[in-house]
DNA sequence: CCTTTTAATTAACACGGTGTTGAATGTATC
DNA sequence: GATACATTCAACACCGTGTTAATTAAAAGG
C-alpha cells in the first residue's frame, strides 16, 4: 500500500510548512529561500524540491488551505438570520466561528496578511468574503442596481471587514474571538449612526 | 557649482524610477532584479548601485514621494467643511485634489498597491490617511471614548477608503477623479442608511 | 527474512543575481 | 586645460537556485 508512504510525505510537507511561516514571521517572505527553509527544518534542501517546485508553490498550498477552510464558515452563515441578528444586537454563532477559525490560525494568517507577506493574499480573502456574503446582501439594496457604484460599495465593505481582522489579528490574542465578533457588531451599529451624528 | 552635477543625478534617478515600476508592473517587484533594472534603463549596473543601495531603498524612495504628496493634499482638509459638504451633499474641492493626484500618480501606485507590489505600503498609506484625517472625526463621537473600540473603528474606515481607491486604480482611468470623489460621497450615504434598510 | 518500493540524504553541477572593487571614460564647470 | 563629478566597464568572490546521480533509510508485502 502507498497510503503509509504518502502519509510519511505528508508528515514531511507540514514540518516544511511550520518552519516555513516560523521564517517568514521572522524576515518576511521575500526574504525567505530554499535553503534556509531546509536549514530551519533540518531537512536537505533536496527534500523541499521533492515536495515543492519552489518557495511560491508552497505559499500557495498553504494560502489555499486557509481560503478553504473560511470559505466553508462563511458558507454556513444565513444572510437573512444574519441580519436578524444584527437587528436584534444579538450574537450570531456562525460570524463567531469565522473568528475563531481566525484566531486559531493566527499565526500563518498573520504572515502572510502581514507586512512581509503576500500581498495577492488580501485580494483572495475579499472574494471570499464578497462572493458569499456580500454580494446577496448588497444586491437586495434598491441604490445598489447601480453597477459601478455596487463595485465600490463591494470593495468599500469587503476591505473593511478585512481591515478590522488584520487589526485584531496583529494585536495578538488579547481579545477572544467573542470579543472580536462583538466589536465587529458595534462598529456597523456605529457606521449606521454616523449620519445623525453629522446631522 | 555642484547642483548641475545634483541635476544630473537626479535625471539618472528619475530614469531608474520609471523603468522600474514599468518593470513591477510587468513581473511584479519580488521578481525585480538590480540587473534587470539596469538593462531595461540602459545603465550599467554598477551605476545602479551609485545611487541605491539596493532596489528596496529605490522602492523606499519612491513610496516617500508618493506619501509626502498625499499627506500635503490630505492636510488640507478641514474636518469641519468636509462634514459640512458631506451633510449638503456638495463635492468638496480638497477631496476632488486628493483623487485628482491618485489619477496622476496611478502608474506608481497601482504598481505599489497592487497585487505584486509591496503589502506594507497599504498599511503606510492607511496611516496617512488615519492621522490626518479620521482621528479627528472619530474621536468626537461619543461612541469612541473606548480606546479598543476606536482602534477597530479606525481599521475599518481607512481601509474601506484604500479599498474603494484600489479598486478604482485596477480598473483604470475609466472614471475621472471626480466622478470617483461622488461614488465615494454616495457609499457613506449608502452606509448611513443601512439601518434603515435592515429595519 | 528478504525483496520491493518509496522517502530522504548527499555531493556536485551550471546558472544567475549580488555587491564591491579599481581603472578608464565622458562631461560640464571654472 | 585643470578640476570635479557621473558614468562605464570588467572582474571579483559570494550566495541561492534548480537539477542530477548515487546512496542510505525505512516501511510493506510476500
């Protein structure tokens, strides 16, 4: 039977993946290489090129299975109950899950959102967002028919959501997850006030 | 005199600048090479290194100029009138400007901000943005006496507006700088409405 | 226990980019 | 013409890359 052997490699390619996100916390994916990954890993620089083609294909395997993961939490949120939830000041479980998904991937999350990672990765993330979720509650809105003006009200919300993640992912775990999830509700409670504020 | 000599230099630096974001824009700055830089300016490469010490320092460069630029239109914002406009539904000029350079400068900046470009440029551009502006309209509200909460306020909104801007840079110059200082005025009002909506 | 299969190691290779050097060449100023 | 500076050029040692072939290690099945 292969399944030993390839459970072996597979062995192999998470030690490679934990020492990779490790260096690029420490100098930044630009910086990181080939070679250091192996010295880290103490693994021959050989092993890597049976595993991956270079240092980009490994991000991408990694970035594809953090993407993945978020997308099967957003899926399970329910824009109508959702937005109940909001209604009613309430905490809706499913949003709370996202952050706790978020909070327990922090460390590879953070790499690669972070100054020295990769910045393709943030545009992934907003689709994720935008395609599951925003773009049902978006399109229910009548001044939403606008094409052009849906685009940007789409990057406007999508960018802040992953804005106020970024926030909280580099102050650590100081909050947890309820917390975030929390705050998150308060600021579209604020954002909706902002208008009679001016007023 | 020496600053014919200076004028010189800056003509070579100049030259560099612009062929290497053509290069960023092409492969994106990871993949930049000092080599690559000189053969696409037609320099030789050791006149490179006359004048960066690397092609960081030549990307740290040109971020500074951009960013200088951006905070000079941004302080010339008056919280008060921007609201005042706002509130009135009026264009404000000092808004109009701060498009009407990112248009100018679409080039660079699409090529920094982009998806090949440098992720911890966003965060500076956030920061200008943040300082100048949102500090002093946020911390008014009552709401954002909580420290916490106003640090997560703050992610949100300045990386909604760098969201809406690059958004705006991908697609190109097809709407002109005030046409997108409108669609900017229409999300806030559009944001402010939400609760209605959700009601 | 021995054979087969696959994973991992090792050393060597050519290649290409780096950053620096010293000497030479151009070029504008005084 | 002498001076000062920008630029060129060739050469240097260094380092990371991706690939190769030969070797060792380990697990599986007969």
């Amino acid at each position: 039977m292969a399944s030993i052997h390839e459970e072996m490699g597979q062995k192999t390619k998470a030690h490679i993946q934990h020492h990779f996100i490790a260096l690029i916390e420490a100098e930044g994916f630009a910086h990181v290489s080939v070679k250091k990954i192996a010295e880290r890993a103490s693994i021959n620089r050989g092993t890597f090129y049976l595993h991956y083609a270079d240092k980009y294909e490994l991000m991408d395997q990694l970035q594809r299975q953090l993407l993945e993961e978020l997308q099967a939490r957003i899926s399970e949120i329910l824009p109508k109950e959702a937005l109940l939830a909001l209604h009613q000041q309430q905490l809706y479980p499913p949003f709370v899950a996202i952050f706790q998904f978020i909070g327990e991937n922090a460390r590879p999350l953070r790499a690669i959102l972070g100054d020295q990672g990769d910045p393709s990765f943030a545009k992934k993330m907003k689709r994720v967002f935008g395609e599951v979720l925003l773009a049902r509650l978006i399109s229910q809105h009548p001044a939403a028919q606008d094409e052009e003006f849906r685009k940007y009200m789409h990057a406007f919300l999508t960018s802040a959501i992953l804005g106020v993640i970024q926030e909280w992912l580099e102050n650590c775990e100081e909050q947890p997850a309820e917390e975030m999830a929390k705050i998150h509700f308060q600021i579209l409670n604020f954002i909706s006030q902002l208008r009679t504020f001016i007023q």
